[in-house]
C-alpha cells in the first residue's frame, strides 16, 4: 500500500508542479466564459435602443403615450426598450432616418385594415426588439377600448412554462435557466476532465516504458502497486482540476448573479439529474482511464497512444453532434443505445436529461452499464501491463491486446 | 522544385498508407451519400401513401387532443375552430389519468392569478422533448378569445396585427443577408421554416474548423517526429528549409484539400440530390460559388495555419508540450470557429465585429465562409479577406522556414511563447 501511494505522489507531482498544469487548470473556465461571453455580446448586439419612428397612414395609433406598467414590461424584456414617435409624413420620417435621429420607421398604409401589411425602413438593419415591440404597440393600439389589464395581457400574450409531469422540472418560454443547464455543465467538465487527463495517463505509462525505468520499477514492485499508484496519481491530478474548475465557476457565478445577470438568477435545478449524472460520470471516467492505461502501457511510443486515445474522445462527442436530433426524439431507439454503451453513454444520458426526463430503469441500467464496463477495463489494463511486460521488446498488434481470450490465459 | 516535389510525394503517400485518412476521407462521406439515398428511394415509395392520408385528414391534421385545467375560472368559451381539440377538466388528476392513458397528447394548467402573471404551464408526458414548442399557440388563441369576450371578429385583428412586413432600405449595399421574408431555395438564416437549411453555415463552420485543426495537427505530429528521430536533421543537409517546409505543406496540404474537397461534394450532392430525404425545401440549392470560394480559403487557411503549426512543431522539444502549444497556435481557429457557429444561430453573421473577423486572416476561413453560406457578402470584403489571407500565409511560410535551423532544432530549450514570436521575428 504504501508503495503504491509513493507511486501515486510521484505522478501527481510530477504533473501538478508545472507552468503548463496551471494553463491546462485554467483553460476549462476560461473557454467556457469566452463562450458565455461571446453568447452574451453577439446577444447585446441584436438590441438596439435608438428611437424608432412611425408613419400611421390608417389611423390605427389613438394611444401614443404608454402607461408605466407597459414601459416596465418592456424594460425588464428588453433591458433597453425603444421609444416610438410619431411622424405625421413620410418625407419627414426619411429625413429623421437619414440624419440618424432614429434607427427605422414602420410605415402602416391607407389599406392596413384590409392587407395588415407594414412596411419598415431603415439604412442599418435595426433591432430585433424593435420589431417585437413595435407589435405589442399595435395590439395596444387594437384593443384601446378595453379595460387596461385586458389589453395589457393582449398585447404582452400568454407566457408558456412547460412542466414535467412529476412537476420538478420546469422551462420557461424565454429558454432553459442556468440551473437546468448545471447537469450539462456537469457531463461538460466530466468530458474536460477525460480530454485532459487522457494526455496525462497515456503519458504516465508510455514515458517510464519508453526510457525504460518500468523494467527496474517491477523488480521492487507489483503490477498492481504500480497500476494502481498510477491510476490512483492520475485521480488525484483529474480532482484537483475538478475543484479548480468548480472554484472558479462558482466565483463566476456569484459575480454574475450579482452584477444582476438574469440569466443567473434562478440557479434552482433537479437534484436527481445532478446524482444520475455523476453516477454515470464516475465510473465512465474510470472506464476510460483504466483504457488509457492499457494503451498507454502496449504503444510503442507516447505519440502512438494519443492518436489511439482520441478515437475514444471521439466517441464521447457523438452525442453532442447528435443533439438536434435528440432535442426532437429524445427517447429514440438511436438515443437509448448510445446511452447504454460505453463512451457515448455519459454525454447520451447528459443531452437527453437536458431535453426531456430520462426513465429510472435506463438511468440505472447505463450507470450499471458503465460500471461493468469499468471493472472489465481495470482488469484488461492489469492483463495488458502483464502481457506488455512478457512481450519484451517485441512491437504488439493492437488486435492482439485485444484478443481477450490469449490475455486471459496468461 | 524537384526536392519540393520529392518531400510532397513521400507526404502523400504515408498519408494515404494511413487507414485513419482512407477512412475519414473516403469511405465516411460516400457512406453519408449512401445512407441519403437510400432514405430518399425508401421515402420516394412510400410517398404516394401518404399522399392520400394527407388527403382525408381535418383542417388542423396536425393538431392533438389537449386537456384544460382553469383554476383561473376565466376559459369561458373554447373556439369553435378548436372545440374538437380542447377539452376542459376540473382537477389535475384527471388530466393526468388521460395523459397516461394517452386520450390527450398533453394539458394547461391556468393559475387562478393568470391575468395578472399571463402564465400557463403546459404539461407533457415525460417521453415528449421539453424544448419543443408543441401546439401552445392554439391555448393563447383560446385565451385571447376569452379575454375579448369571445368576439370572433374582433379575435383575428391583435392575434396577427402583421400579416406581411415588408423590409426596405436605403443602404447602398445590402447589410442584411438580402432576402426579404422566409427563404429556403439557399443556406442561411433567411430559412426559418427548415432547421438543416437554417444551421448549414453553422455546419460548413465545423467542417472547416475540423479539417483545418487535422490537417495542421499532422503537419505538428510530422515535423515534431522527424526531429525526434533526428530525420530533419540528415534531409536539411541536401534540402533548403523553405524548400523542406512548402513539399510538406503541399504534401499534406492536397491532402487535406482532397478530404475537404470529397466532403463538400459529398454534401452538394446530398443536399441538392437528396433534398427530399433530408427533408430540403424543393426550390433548395446549395450555391457552387460556395464551393469555390470554400477550396480558396482552405488553401489560404491551411497553409496559414500549416506554417505556424510546423513552426511550433520544430521549436517542441517534448510531445508532452504539444497540447498546450496547439491551444496557444490555434486560439485565433477557435476564436474565429466560436464567432462562426453562434452568429448565424443568432442572425447577426453581418454585424460589425464578424466582419472585422472575416477580413482578419486568423479567422477569415471560418468566418468567411460562414458569412458567406448565410447570405450575400460584398465582393471587395472577399477580395481584401483573400488577398490578406494569402499575404499573411506566404510571409508566414517565410518566417517559419527560418527556424529551420540547427540552432533551433537541436536547442533542447522548452517550448515558450516568447522564444516562438522571437523566432518567428528573427531575432
């Protein structure tokens, strides 16, 4: 035991005491705001809060002057809502768009009553919350006899939540909140994670094997101890990342929560979706570690193992690339294999719970799945190491790591 | 240029010997083309069949049976349009019996503080997508009517105050992607109605980005290997460095272009071809200009990106390093592939900064071709992103050829940012 913590040590510091650790710990957060913030910004610029003027050739618009309750409905929609004003000509409406006094003029002709047809010009393409507005302002405008509350929830429409069944899962119209993005994030970092460490464990066994130090290393120590010290060293580096990367996320989040983002504020999401995810996470994770250090200890160099080790990474990822589809079928034949099988499982069972509620049965029977799975590519890891070091010097197919059946009987 | 044309040749050749390449290049794409077809012949038989469904279904063929709870008291009236596919309960439970049972596809629940929040919640059953929109309109249609007294004249004029809402301008080029209204018959934004039309330039995005990082990846993985084995070392002394690193640059570079090329025809064809399998828009066709445009920037993109990738890959000393050093090399790859895939999903791909990102040549063969796929871009805009490109590349190749120096090469000195600019300026 305590040889294989000494190898463990060794790893982890052997890693963790390096400048290149620290860009590896930051890059993960750090791509991850670039992302939110170019969301964000891209966003930013689809509003614009210029003036916008209206030439109302048929007589529609009687109320000019918006209550209060209107304009804060706006306000909270729009961040910065735009003002309409009224121009009594056409002529007069160019002139104040060509001198920039307002971003675009809705035209509504002598016939709208009979066509509902609108015309908007502009020299710039306006803002999208222009047009939205400019529609609520001609529903007002509609329904002006009635009551003020009635043409209110005229004019500002019926918000759709949709609720699941059990009533623990709720969207709302305006799209998924943060909270019910958390256990993506969470399947997100967990692909990170592997992405990072798979560099790490392929290296931790091809290195020594390369320079030669593991033939010295196995005569004052078990496979086991060795393997083992070594899984256990790459745990304790993928943890550290792990805690970083939570750290630095959740400062993120309470800045932003604080700095009023709305998006940040209801951070209430489904605990269950949380466990079943890192019930599938941890043992998919170990999955592909104990496989990284069975490539990593057969490749004949370090670069041979990497290029191996994205073909997993790869199979990871198909799910994401499969998201539209599983946005529409979400308990497809297609989605309910990938979440059974090893690899594609932690994304499938991530994507799916994002677009629906994944069944308990199959919940389980991946996370059983991925156990098996797990247990299965320790012991192949253990098998490959021994087989490896009984080759001695001879280059190995990979077809024949993976005969099970002739490492089984060594 | 017969030693260019040897260091070409031998790259082409080991990258062809590689089944990885046979694989992705060849074999992927004209399985894609297959599957497509065979989707489109078995749809083209059943086709008639559902012809004559379609023919005998209501006014609403895609409407379902939907439940109502109003703990509000405010749903009077259901109208007439919508009495076949609305039904009123008076508790949840029920409503949740029949979802089971599956008489009703989903139901409302409107609050008893409704008018006062406008919110419902719609329930489906557990199986059903929650980032689908269903048929919620027909319950705010409902609502609406209630709330005008079930006024059915009155109904239609705020439920579509626009029926048409026709755009003009004075710009003297045309800032938005040029298309007035809803159109298919090409990529972009402009295509509301159809999910693969609309996000194609997203996908052209990926597929660049994709090939870009592969190709300059294993240009990295080349040199790197060759001055580990000290190979580089013995062809420097019969080869100029310019002349080593343009014959791998061809080498891997056609290559690529083959892959790229193979792909983009394997998309033209099932796009154009199969428009019916992948459920196009019958006036849908994917632009050739497109196509042209796209094999100019990947080889003014590749080559860019090819030469700053052999350049770190001669300054490694360790493959450790590698990781790190392709995330600082390829930033500005996946700045510009960040910017390219949101912009179209938000129909802002004309704004300002994306068209600064389309002429920068870091990210121009990303961005441009994103710009381009989603709309019109102005011809001086793709002049002055090419020939920026294409100058950016070759003084790159210029520079990149000058580390290929023994004192660089056999310097053993850790791979920095610093040592790379410093290099790369001469110094």
């Amino acid at each position: 035991m305590n040889k294989l913590w000494r190898v463990a040590v060794f790893d982890y510091k052997r890693n963790v005491y390096k400048k290149s650790f620290i860009f590896t710990l930051l890059s993960v957060p750090l791509i991850l705001a670039f992302c939110i913030g170019v969301g964000l910004f891209i966003e930013s610029g689809m509003h614009n809060s210029n003036l916008v003027g209206y030439v109302d050739k048929a007589g529609v618009i009687k109320k000019s002057v918006l209550s209060p309750e209107i304009r804060n409905t706006w306000l909270t929609e729009f961040n910065k809502p735009v003002e309409f004003i009224a121009y009594p000509s056409e002529e007069q409406a160019q002139t104040a768009l060509k001198e920039k006094i307002i971003q675009a003029y809705y035209l509504i002709p002598t016939d709208y009553f009979l066509t509902r047809h609108v015309i908007q010009v502009y020299l710039e393409k306006p803002g999208n919350n222009s047009d939205y507005q400019f529609f609520d302002f001609l529903q007002l405008n509609l329904v002006e006899d009635k009551p003020q509350e009635i043409a209110f929830r005229v004019a500002f429409g019926t918000k759709t939540i949709v609720r699941s069944l059990d009533a623990k899962r709720f969207v709302p119209e305006s799209g998924p909140t943060f909270g019910s993005l958390m256990p993506l994030f969470i399947n997100l970092s967990f692909l990170g994670l592997i992405m990072a460490s798979s560099g790490y464990t392929i290296s931790a066994m091809a290195e020594e094997k390369e320079n030669r130090t593991q033939e010295i290393l196995i005569t004052s120590i078990s496979n086991l101890e060795l393997i083992g010290g070594k899984i256990l060293g790459i745990v304790l580096i993928s943890l550290t990342m792990l805690i970083t990367w939570s750290i630095v996320v959740f400062i993120g989040i309470f800045s932003a929560s604080r700095m009023g983002i709305s998006w940040f504020k209801d951070l209430s999401m489904d605990f269950r979706i949380v466990i079943s995810t890192l019930a599938i996470a941890l043992p998919a994770y170990v999955l592909v570690t104990a496989l990284m250090v069975a490539i990593g200890s057969a490749a004949p160099s370090e670069k041979e193992g990497q290029s191996f080790a994205t073909i997993f990474i790869i199979f990871h990822i198909v799910p994401l690339y499969l998201g539209i589809y599983f946005m529409k079928t979400p308990h497809s034949p297609v989605a309910i294999i990938l979440s059974m099988m090893p690899f594609t499982g932690l994304m499938a069972i991530g994507v799916r719970n994002f677009f629906s509620i994944v069944p308990t049965w199959q919940v389980l029977a991946s996370v059983a799945s991925q156990i098996i799975w797990a247990l299965v590519s320790i012991r192949f890891a253990i098998w490959a190491f021994r087989f490896v070091n009984l080759r001695f010097g001879q280059r190995l197919k990979w077809v024949e790591l993976f005969t099970l059946g002739r490492i089984g009987s060594l | 240029m017969k030693k260019i044309f040897l260091v070409m040749r031998r790259e082409i050749v080991n990258t062809f010997h590689s089944r990885l390449y046979v694989f992705f290049a060849f074999i992927l794409p004209v399985l894609v083309v297959l599957i497509v077809g065979a989707v489109k012949l078995i749809q083209s038989r059943s086709t008639s069949a559902i012809e004559n469904e379609n023919a005998v279904s209501s006014t609403y063929p895609q409407l379902n049976y939907e439940g109502i709870i109003d703990q509000s008291g405010f749903v009077q009236f259901i109208p007439e349009e919508f009495q076949n596919y609305l039904r009123l309960y008076s508790d949840e439970d029920h409503a949740k019996k029949d979802l089971q049972s599956g008489r009703i596809s989903a139901y409302y629940i409107i609050p008893a503080d409704y008018l006062d929040m406008g919110e419902i919640y719609y329930v489906y059953p557990n199986e059903k997508s929650f980032m689908i929109d269903g048929q919620s309109w027909v319950m705010s249609k409902t609502l609406m009517f209630n709330l005008l007294d079930a006024d059915l004249t009155l109904l239609d004029m705020p439920w579509n105050p626009i029926r048409y809402l026709e755009k003009r301008t004075f710009s003297p080029q045309p800032l938005t992607n040029g298309f007035q209204g809803e159109d298919c018959s090409r990529p972009g934004a402009s295509c509301v109605s159809n999910d693969l039309v609309r996000y194609m330039p997203s996908i052209m995005v990926a597929l660049f980005f994709v090939t870009f990082m592969t190709s300059s990846n294993k240009l990295f993985d080349n040199v790197h290997t060759e001055k580990e084995n000290r190979t580089i070392e013995v062809v420097l002394l019969s080869i100029s460095p310019k002349q080593l690193l343009a014959g791998k640059i061809l080498g891997l570079g056609l290559t690529g272009f083959l892959q790229t090329a193979v792909w983009l025809g394997s998309f033209f064809i099932s796009f154009n071809l199969g428009g019916m399998a992948l459920n196009l828009p019958h006036n849908f066709e994917f632009p050739i200009h497109i196509l042209i445009w796209g094999l100019i920037y990947f080889v003014g993109g590749f080559s860019l990106y090819a030469n700053l990738m052999a350049g770190s890959g001669a300054l490694v000393q360790k493959m450790k390093e590698a990781g790190i050093v392709n995330y600082i090399i390829l930033a500005p790859l996946f700045l510009g592939y960040i910017f390219g895939l949101i912009a179209p999903l938000s129909d802002t791909s004309n704004s300002p900064i994306l068209i600064f990102l389309s002429i920068f040549p870091f990210t121009s063969p990303l961005v441009m071709i994103m710009r381009m796929t989603d709309g019109i871009v102005p011809l001086w805009q793709l002049i002055s992103s090419v020939v920026l490109l294409f100058l950016t590349a070759y003084i790159t190749l210029n520079t990149v050829a000058s580390m290929f120096h023994a004192q660089n090469l056999l310097s053993g000195q850790p791979f920095s940012l610093k040592r790379y600019v410093r290099v790369m300026l001469g110094r």
